[in-house]
C-alpha cells in the first residue's frame, strides 16, 4: 500500500458555490456523500464572508442532516475547525446540538406532550367549571322565577332547563 500526499489549499475552494451546493442537498433532500460531510466541517473557513456568520451557516446547514452521526460528526468538525475565532453563541449553538442525543429528544418530546395534555386537561376542567356555575345560575333563576308563580313552560323556555330539572326545583321550594 502506498500513500502520496497532496497540498490543498484552502483558498482554492470557492466556499459561497459549495454552500449553495450543500444547502440545494439538503433542502431536496438529496444524499449526503462522506465528501460533502467534509466540505461542510470546513466550510466555515473557506467562505470569505464574515467568518461567525459562515459558522452560524454551517451549523445551520449541519443541524438538517438526517443521520445523527453525520450530523454529530460535522459539528464536532466545526468546533474543532473554528476553535481559534469562533463567538460564544455559536459554540452555544454547537454543544446544544450536540449535547441532545436521540434519547434526550425523545424525553424533550415526551415532556413537551405531557405538558400539552396537562394543559388540555385543565382547559377541559375549566369548560365544566364554566358550565356547572351556567347550570347553577339557571337552576337559581329558575327558583326565583318558580317562586314568582310562574308556570313550569315558561321557566323551561326561560332557562333552558328540563321538565324535569324545573320540577325538581320547584319540589324544593315546596
């Protein structure tokens, strides 16, 4: 086996071209290739623009990738390749994503539908609290009215009470 080394060098590449061809994968999703994995752990320091945009981009881009090693791979790729002049927020960035394994989404997941059918539960509770005090003022304005003499129809149409609840109401005042 022999091995032969070859200089590259950074500035070759044209680093706003291979963005865009990354982010055209990604967005058709289209297949990733070990070599695209490369370009886009060194992206941010080929690009010419602003270098924390061009790794704000880049793990952009990064956090899109479906398979979860590749996609782990290429951040700790850009954490290491920007060690020297990377900001605060994007290494913040960096180690949320990498610090959420598949596990620890599934529980976020978990948590957050837990919360939502809390939430949904207690809206429910609060619409038969709502309707328990409608039915209670029916039935103490049927009792009012009932003790006015009015007739059982005419508190039925008035409160929109049954025969039977008005006759129950009206058992009590006698």
């Amino acid at each position: 086996m022999k091995f032969q080394f070859e200089q590259v060098f950074l500035s070759d590449f044209d680093g706003n071209k291979m963005y865009e061809e990354l982010k055209y994968k990604l967005d058709n999703n289209l297949k990733i290739e070990e070599d695209d994995i490369l370009k886009l752990t060194i992206l941010p320091l080929i690009q010419n623009e602003d270098r924390q945009k061009s790794i704000e981009n880049a793990i952009e881009l990064a956090k899109r990738i479906p398979k979860e090693g590749d996609r782990v791979f290429v951040l700790a790729g850009i954490n290491t390749a920007t060690n020297k002049f990377i900001n605060d927020e994007n290494l913040s960035k960096i180690r949320r994503e990498l610090s959420m394994t598949k596990l620890e989404r599934l529980i976020e997941e978990e948590k957050i539908d837990e919360i939502n059918k809390a939430l949904i539960k207690q809206a429910k509770e609060k619409e038969i609290e709502k309707e328990e005090a409608i039915k209670a003022n029916k039935k103490e304005f049927a009792k009012n009215i009932l003790s006015m003499a009015m007739d059982v129809l005419s508190v039925m149409k008035a409160t929109g009470l049954t025969k039977a609840e008005v006759l129950e109401i009206q058992k009590e005042l006698n």
